[in-house]
C-alpha cells in the first residue's frame, strides 16, 4: 500500500468514525488497548481525533478547515483527554498543528494555552527515559513550550531530556525502545519532530542520529515472508503486524510502497485503530537519511534472516532463530517487567496452512524476565525459565487444542516440557483464540517445535 493511498483510506475510514454529536472519533471495534470494544460500544477516541485534524488541515479539501476546528475545540473541551498519555499525545498533535498551520485567533490561543497547561503541568514528574517514546516526546514540548514563552527553566529541562535520552542509547547502543511495533514508531514521531521542527538548533542533529538508529532496529526486524516484525519486543500492543494496527508498520508503508505492513483496514473489526490517524503526523513530518532509504528496496525483497541470532542491548539480551515461514524471539533480562500487559518476553509467530500469521506469546505476571532461543538438529526450543508462578499463553491466528503435554495451534505443534499444569483462562478478544495457564516447575517452561 502506498502512503497516498494509505492517507486517502485513513481519511475515508475517519469521516465514517466520526460522531458530530460528540465531536469525536469513535473505535470502530476490535481490540483497544487491552480492552475489546464493539463498533457500539462508543469509545472517544481524543489523541486521534486531534491527528486527524492535522491531517484535515494538510488536506485542505473543502469543508476539511471547518472539520479541523470543530475537532481541535472538541480536544481542548475534554481537557487534552483522559491519562497523561493522552494529553501528551494530544498536546503533541495540537502544538505541531500550531506549527504548521493557522487557526482562528481565539481558537489558536485556547489551543496554545491548553498545550502549555499540559507541559508546565507534567514539568514536575519524571519521565524514565528508557521509554524512550514518552521522553522524547516530552523533550520536544518542553521545547518547545519554552520557545513559546521564553521560559529558560523549560527550555533547560527539555536540553537535558533530550541529551538523557542520547546518552542512554549510547550506553545501551540502541535506544531503549527497541523493536516495538508502536513504540519505536511513536518513539520514530518524537525524534522526527527533534530533526524536522526543532524548536532549538542544536536538537536537529541529535534527531536526526537517534531516528537512524531506530530505523535500523525496525528494519533489522522487519520479516518479509511474514510481513510482519521479529520478536520480542521490549513492549507491543500485538504480535502480528497484519491483523493489528502499529505505528511502526505506519512507517514501513511510507518507506517502501507494496510492503503491506498494516492490516486490512475495512475489517468488520479493525485492532488498535486510535493508532492510524497518526499517519498524517507521519507524512508531515517523514524524512530518512540516504543509509536507510538505500536500504528501503531490501526490505521488499530480501530473505528473512536464516538460522540463530543474538542481541545485546544494555542489560538485555535477545536471541532468537528466524525461517522463511517462522520467526521466534526471547529475552532474558534483570529488569521487573513481569505483568506489564505490553511486555512480551518470549514469542513466535509463522504462517499458518490456512493463510495468515499464527502466533504466540508468553505473558509472565511478575518478576524479572529469563527467556531464550536454542536451535539444534531442526528443532527450536523456546525456554521460559521462570519459578514465580503461572505464566498465560497467549495465542492468536487460529484454533488450538492442548492434550498432554502438546499444543496444536495455526497448523504447527508445540511440545511442552517442564510444565506441570496446563489450564484454560480464557481471554475473550476477537484476536486471540485462547489462553492458558503455564505452571511452570522449578526448571522453568520449554516449547518446541520443528524448524
């Protein structure tokens, strides 16, 4: 799909999600977050419905002006949204919105006010910048706000979030996000703000050198034959980039036209919507340096990566073994993730006989994770070595049935060693087909299967 025709369908899929008696973007069903909504169940959708007024006014179609402000006032009567993350999103597409287009005075200087409410608000807490998604979008209001208003302390605290989230990735040698099908795209948004609207001169460079970094992550995990990216994934709202939307694939359309990396988009249920207004921001503000245009044509056309592979990235490792029609991912690390709904520690995703991905994932509910990839003999083994109690398999492109110690799912089997018990949960969503319960014995949790 090109980025023209993505822009047109996202327009035409938006006017139709648009509800004029609450001036909002509504979900379209599917899974939102970890939640699973219906086309009825009426879900605001405020950070989208601000992205799509950018794009509205890049557009500029008649009629496209006086949606915009009627969007852009909806935006500012909710107060920026709900969560913090939401007004930062939010405060984002409005100050770049204030960037690069005009709006009624009174309508611009509500909108001002409300972005530097939101910043001057959220100046006191700290942001981690090992999410690297939040901190640089952060670093960019601060910014930018401080530019605004001439506030030096602003301005300061910005420098140094900026220059945080630098010295981090050089420690680590990636940033910290790493891999992550949404948040390295949000994360790719951010430094391309720094690179293509830098509120200070010397920010332009640095976004520059960060965004190359993380476009090298995305294409390194980009898998052709699957269209999808290689796991694991420091955080991901979904495996598959065919049957979820993801920033990240968002991207890869921009780069390479034919790469198909978003799913169908007028599914009866279409997952993680909200994420797909953020193309126009993506449009306005694209740019790659020549290393990584030079590399756009291979990821239309290269093999998938063969055989085992290893990463080091600050504290975590990754390994992993990857195929024509199989890719599996593990990471061991020190760090407490277990529990966090995103964290995907271990996972695998291959074509199913029936068309489409099938995949799978562990979920571990506390503690650090220790995850890893053997191949030998034309078997690979997914270890999970974990005693902190039940680990979920999460499951998605097909039916599955569990006997013994066997998983059947998407055409493959999966032997189980090392599991003591295994038990339904049930995890209704339209995307995943089951879930179970590992308990996992002293020795930790082992899947196979044959390469």
């Amino acid at each position: 799909m090109s980025l023209a025709r993505l822009l047109a369908e996202t327009h035409a899929l938006a006017r139709d999600w648009w509800d004029p008696s609450r001036r909002l973007l509504v979900h379209p069903g599917g899974l939102l977050g970890d939640r699973v909504v219906r086309r009825g169940d009426v879900v605001g959708l405020v950070p989208s419905t601000a992205w799509w007024a950018l794009g509205l006014l890049e557009r500029g179609a008649a009629g496209d002006r006086e949606l915009a402000e009627v969007a852009v006032r909806s935006v500012l009567d909710r107060g920026l949204g709900g969560d913090e993350q939401e007004r930062r999103e939010v405060a984002t597409a409005l100050a770049l919105l204030l960037r690069d287009h005009e709006l009624p005075a009174t309508l611009a200087g509500d909108a001002r006010a409300a972005v530097a409410r939101t910043v001057h608000a959220a100046a006191a807490r700290a942001v981690d910048v090992t999410r690297t998604d939040a901190a640089v979008l952060r670093a960019w209001l601060e910014l930018e706000v401080g530019r605004w208003e001439g506030d030096e302390e602003l301005l300061a605290s910005g420098a140094a979030r900026a220059r945080a989230v630098a010295a981090d990735a050089g420690v680590r040698g990636h940033v910290a996000v790493h891999g992550s099908p949404s948040a390295s795209g949000v994360a790719l948004l951010g430094l391309s703000l720094w690179a293509e609207r830098p509120p200070v001169d010397d920010l332009a460079p640095l976004g520059r050198a960060l965004r190359d970094e993380v476009w090298h992550d995305l294409l390194a995990a980009w898998h052709p034959g699957l269209r999808t990216m290689v796991p694991p994934f420091t955080r991901a709202r979904g495996i598959d980039l065919t049957t979820h939307v993801a920033v990240a694939g968002l991207w890869f359309a921009w780069l390479v036209d034919g790469v198909e990396p978003v799913p169908p988009l007028h599914e009866p249920q279409l997952h993680q919507a909200q994420d797909l207004p953020l193309v126009f921001a993506i449009a306005a503000l694209a740019d790659a340096s020549r290393d990584v245009r030079d590399l756009a044509p291979l990821v239309r056309a290269q093999p998938p990566r063969q055989g085992e592979w290893y990463d080091r990235v600050g504290e975590r490792v990754w390994t992993g073994w990857t195929g024509g029609d199989l890719a599996v991912g593990a990471e061991w690390s020190p760090d407490e993730r277990g529990g966090a709904s995103q964290a995907v520690t271990a996972a695998a995703v291959w074509r199913s006989p029936a068309g489409g991905n099938a995949w799978l994932r562990l979920h571990q509910r506390s503690g650090a994770v220790e995850a890893r990839v053997e191949q030998e003999d034309g078997v690979v083994r997914l270890v999970h070595g974990t005693t902190t109690g039940p680990v979920e398999l999460w499951l998605g492109g097909g039916e599955a049935t569990v006997a013994a110690e066997r998983l059947e799912h998407g055409g493959r089997t999966w032997w189980l060693e090392g599991v003591a018990e295994v038990a339904p949960t049930g995890r209704p969503s339209p995307q995943v087909t089951g879930a179970w319960a590992l308990e996992a014995r002293a020795d930790g949790i082992v899947l196979t299967t044959e390469v």
